[in-house]
C-alpha cells in the first residue's frame, strides 16, 4: 500500500516509538525509499529521538528535594488562607450557576439558538468596541421596542373586527352625546317658555 506525505508523518510517530510492524512498516519503509524530503524528515526526527535516548537521567540533589518538601505546605497553607475569602464569596454566588446541570443547560441553550441562527440566516458579525457602547445598547433596544410595539398597534387597528366594533362604539357615542344636546335643548324651551297657570300682571 502506497502512502501519502500526511500518512507517512502519522506513522512516523509510532516508527519513532519503534510501533511499526507488518504492513506498515513496509509501506512506511517503502515511501521513505521513495520521498526524498520525507526522508530527510524522519532522519532528522529519529535522530533527534535517538539522541533524546542516549542522554543521562539527571537527578536532582537530596538538598533540593528536602527544601522543597519542607517548604510546600508553609506555601500551600498560606495560599489557602489568602484565597479563601475569596473563593468561598465567589463559591456562594457562582455555585447554583457552576452546577452540572444549569452549566449543561446554557450550553444546549446556546446549541439551540445558534442553529435557529443558522436555519434562518441571521446575520453574524464580529463585535467591536463601539458596539459595547451602552448608549448604543440602550438606543438599540429602545429603538426596537418602538418598532415592535408600532407594528403591534398597526396590526391591532387593521383587524376587521376590531374597527367594526370602533365604528359601532362611535355611532353610540356619537347617538349618546346627541340625546344629551338634545335634552339640554328640550329643558331650556321648557324654562324660557311661560307657565298657563301664571296671570298676566
């Protein structure tokens, strides 16, 4: 089987760690026969592996490994007092958001509404500072909250319904407010006219 450049580089590791058996270290031997840089290439790391092998162990002094013994719990002890405060106030208030079940809820939220972003072709650019403005922010939403409640009110007048029952409001209305003028008429020639039972003088 003939490799390609990508193949030979994944098998190189497992030639590196002397892996390679069968099959594939022939097609491993047979493309490094073949491609000149890919030889060059596996010279360079299985020399390099080689050399790594051939180095001495270095052991640290007992000294050092004493003092460092000695000296972790004074640090790890003082680091936890320093840290406490702190990490007890940010555990209260971010623990219910940190749970299992809450963190894996946000993240299926976001899955959510990133594929609804997909489906439905919303637009995404890339944020810039000017954008985080929180006059813009406020001016954006308020802005759309206009637009939204404006097409609301448009619909709601334009129903067929609703401006029948208007137009009959308004005829009652306007009948109510008739039969009161005329009312007020009818009291006045009542008053301005004179009784039958009153004497001339």
């Amino acid at each position: 089987m003939k490799l390609s450049c990508a193949e030979f580089e994944v098998l190189l590791c497992d030639a590196a760690d002397g892996q390679l058996r069968g099959g594939a270290e022939a097609s491993f031997e047979g493309h490094r026969a073949e491609c000149g840089g890919c030889r060059e290439y596996a010279a360079d790391v299985l020399g390099a592996v080689a050399f790594l092998s051939r180095a001495a162990v270095v052991e640290p002094p007992q000294e050092l490994i004493t003092a460092i013994l000695f000296d972790l719990p004074a640090r790890q002890t003082a680091v936890g007092k320093a840290k406490a405060g702190l990490v007890a106030a940010l555990g209260r208030w971010l623990g219910p958001v940190l749970a299992p079940r809450m963190a894996m809820g946000m993240a299926m939220t976001v899955l959510s509404l990133s594929m609804l972003a997909q489906v439905f072709k919303v637009p995404v650019r890339q944020l810039k500072p000017s954008d985080l403005d929180p006059m813009k922010i406020w001016v954006s939403v308020d802005d759309q909250a206009n637009r939204a409640w404006n097409r609301a009110v448009k619909y709601y007048d334009n129903i067929r319904l609703v401006f029948e029952i208007q137009s009959r409001l308004q005829e009652w209305s306007e009948q109510e407010e008739f039969d009161r003028q005329q009312k007020i008429r009818n009291d006045a020639e009542k008053l301005s006219v004179p009784s039958d039972d009153r004497k001339p003088l």
